[in-house]
C-alpha cells in the first residue's frame, strides 16, 4: 500500500507539473495569438487604404520611395545628426 500511495504521488505531482506547463505555454499560445490578429487588422487596414485612397497611395510614393510630381522641386538639407566639420 506505501509503495502504491508513493507511485501514486509521484505520478500525481509529474502530472501536475505537466498541467501547469501546458496552461503555460497555452497563455503563450494565446498571447501570440491576440497579437497576430491585432497584425492583420493593421494589414487589412492598409490593403484596403491602398486599394481605395489615392493620397494615401502618394504620401507613401512621397515618403518611402522619394518620388515627386512633374514640376516640384525638391530641397534637401543636411540631417542634423551628420557631424559636419566647420
């Protein structure tokens, strides 16, 4: 009976330990997966800018890629962190 009531808390305390892993490792789980919804919310939010709002589509063209409309002229300065001798 002692060896039995042994076995049976050894086993009882593994599979405990197991339990509280695996509860772990599924708020892990979920965590991850609240954050990739949250993702591709922003992503289907931007899918859908850049299949329906045309100054959305030229603010990036602007700012990502440098480019301008025929006719403007662009001013470029010194970035304030480059050490410039004097």
């Amino acid at each position: 009976m002692v060896v039995l009531a042994i076995g049976l808390a050894v086993f009882g305390v593994k599979e405990s330990v197991r339990a509280w892993q695996m509860r772990r490792d599924m708020q892990t789980v979920e965590r991850d997966l609240t954050t990739l919804r949250s993702q591709q919310e922003q992503l289907s939010r931007t899918v859908d800018r850049l299949r329906t709002d045309p100054l959305y589509i030229e603010k990036l063209a602007r700012e990502e890629m440098g480019m301008v409309r025929e006719g403007e002229t662009v001013l470029k300065f010194p970035s304030q962190n480059s050490s410039n001798p004097r």
